[in-house]
C-alpha cells in the first residue's frame, strides 16, 4: 500500500496527482476532500511554494505539470511502498549528519523504521572517520532506525542486509553494482554508495541500530572533491541520464524493508547467498587492513557471522572489520 497522506496539503496533491494530465475542477476537490474552495486555493498556493507547478485555468480547475526535485514527504509518501520503513519521514534541507539526527530519535524512542533524508549534510560521515561527500540536492543522505531482536553479536549483519538490498535498488535503476566486503557498492571498480552501522546496546540486546546509507544518484564528477573524482561514480554517470531520486529513495526503502524482512523471519542465510551472488570482491586477491595489520591473500568467503575469510600464506584469516583493496582478478 502506498502511503496515505497525512495532511490536508498532501491530501490535494494525491488529487492533483491521480488526475495525471487531466484538469480537476476546485469544486470537485473540494467536494471529495471536505474543504472550502478557500482552502484548495490555499493548498495550491503552498504546494507553488515548495516549488510544484500547477497550472490553474478558469472553468476547468488545476492541473499537476511539474513535481520539484526534493525529498519530502509529500514527495516520497505517495510513492512508498513500505509497512513501516519511511513511513515516519523527518526531512531536513541540510543537517550535519542524518545517522547523527537518526541517534537522538533512536535515544528518544522513535519507532523502527523511522527515516531521517537531508538534502546535504555539513558533517556527512564515512566509516573510519571518512568524510561523506554531500553536495546538495544531487544524491540521497538517509539513516533508518532499526530496533532488532538480535544479540549485539550479530547487529553486523545488517550491514549485510543493507548492502544486498541497496545493490539490487540500484540494479533496478539499470546500474549493474557490486559489492566490496563488507558494504561499498561498487560500478567497475568506483564508488557509489556507502553504508555506516551504527547502534546502542547492553551485552545481550540491542536497543538501537542506525543504517546510514549514502548513494551517489545524480552528482557530476565536478560535484566530488577533486581527490575523490577517479575513484567515485554515480547513477548519473553510469547511466548518462539523470534519476528520480524521490522514486529511488522510495525503491531503497523498499528493497531495504523487504531484505530486513527476510533477515528477520529466515536468518542470515538467505543474506549470505545474496550478498555472495552480488560480491565482486570474492575470488580476488585483496589486501584487507586490519587492527592495523596489512593481510595479503585471496578473498576466499563471507562465514556465517559475515566475516571475510582471506587465505594468506600464514593460513585463512578471519576478518570482523577493515578496508579491503582489490588486486586484479584470480
Ligand atoms: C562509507 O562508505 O564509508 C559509509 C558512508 C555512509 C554515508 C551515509 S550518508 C547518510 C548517513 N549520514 C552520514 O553521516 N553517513 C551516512
């Protein structure tokens, strides 16, 4: 089910949108909605403000011919297709980090599910302490709460959960990405998109975890720090041709609630068999930076916790966390 609306505002545009090419008269709008004429003109107005284009012509009514380009929920409600995840949308124009805004929420008890977008963030964080570049309005900056029945043993598992589900979001929009152990997307070898887990617990429960993603949709190479541009692409750049990134963020979710779903109900191992199908790091040789070791050898595996099992000479290591650099294919 999509959305509902929420407000009278997002009440008239799911009218307006509906109607599609078709003229829709005040009256009816107002009829069908329970407002004055008054109010719909008011409703119109405000929807201009924020920058949709509404054609409005004596006799025949108004007409919806221009969506902006922008994250709200009255822009992702009516395309989400979700139970929860996005349904409780908080969205700022720019925010310091989206997983930072996420973690409050979390500590003040929002529900799972709940998603905080920025159109930019000021303080957009990597793992490792990396910078997350943010350029306005170009790609999407989201974090999601979560509240697992999970040990906090396997809270890296979402990690997982996320990377499959925002490969097969961007496999959807035509980019054929990979995925770098343990979360990097990957387009013949450059980034576009990342994932940060990050979450609260006691030694046997979970109280929250934040999943935030970031995904390169529409940004040009000029959009990137200079440092960045070889080793960075987007959707944009794969495709030639810009996205709709209200209706990607909207597939994210659902690719992202579906795949917690099945982690939920049947465990891990659907997850592994996924993210092996999608891994272009398995098979190569990699060296993996780890605890401040360098460990050179063959990507062998994910076992079943999600670690990075690496044959080296010394024999094969199991690897939590660390950055992995690929080396040519076997
Ligand atoms: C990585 O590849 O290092 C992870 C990048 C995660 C970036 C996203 S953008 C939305 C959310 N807010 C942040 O500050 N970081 C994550």
């Amino acid at each position: 089910m999509p959305g509902e609306p929420q407000n009278s505002e997002e009440l008239v545009l799911a009218f307006l949108a509906e109607a599609g090419d078709e003229f829709v008269s005040g009256e009816a709008i107002s009829d069908k909605l329970g407002l004055t004429r008054t109010a719909v003109w008011k409703h119109v107005e405000a929807l201009r403000s924020h920058g949709y284009r509404i054609d409005a012509v004596p006799a025949r009514g108004y007409r919806l011919v221009g969506v902006p380009d922008r994250l709200t929920p009255l822009e992702l409600r009516p395309l989400l297709n979700t139970h929860d995840l996005g349904q409780t949308l908080h969205w700022y124009e720019e925010l310091g980090s989206t997983s930072d805004r996420a973690k409050e929420l979390a500590d003040e008890g929002a529900d799972p599910g709940t998603v905080v977008v920025a159109e930019t963030q000021t303080a957009g964080r990597g793992r490792r302490g990396r910078v997350w570049a943010s350029p306005p309005r170009r790609n999407l900056y989201f974090s999601v709460i979560l509240r697992p029945e999970l040990p906090p043993a396997r809270a890296p598992e979402l990690t997982l959960v996320a990377s499959v589900a925002l490969c097969d979001a961007l496999r959807q929009a035509g980019v054929q990405a990979g995925i770098k152990w343990p979360n990097d997307l990957l387009v013949s070898g450059r980034k576009i998109a990342g994932i940060l887990t990050e979450l609260a617990a006691e030694p046997d429960r979970v109280h929250w975890v934040v999943v935030g993603a970031g995904v390169n949709v529409n940004a040009r190479a000029e959009d990137f720090p200079e440092e960045l541009r070889a080793a960075a692409t987007s959707v944009l750049l794969e495709r030639g041709q810009a996205a709709p990134r209200a209706l990607f963020a909207a597939a994210c979710f659902t690719a992202l609630e579906e795949w917690l779903d099945r982690h939920a109900e049947d465990g891990f191992g659907p997850v592994r068999d996924a993210w092996r199908e999608r891994s272009v790091t398995l098979g190569r040789e990699v060296i993996v930076e780890a605890d401040g070791r360098e460990i050179a050898g063959t990507a062998e595996d994910i076992d079943e916790s999600g670690a990075l099992l690496v044959r080296s000479r010394a024999g094969v290591e199991r690897i939590l966390s660390g950055d992995v650099t690929l080396l040519r294919a076997r």
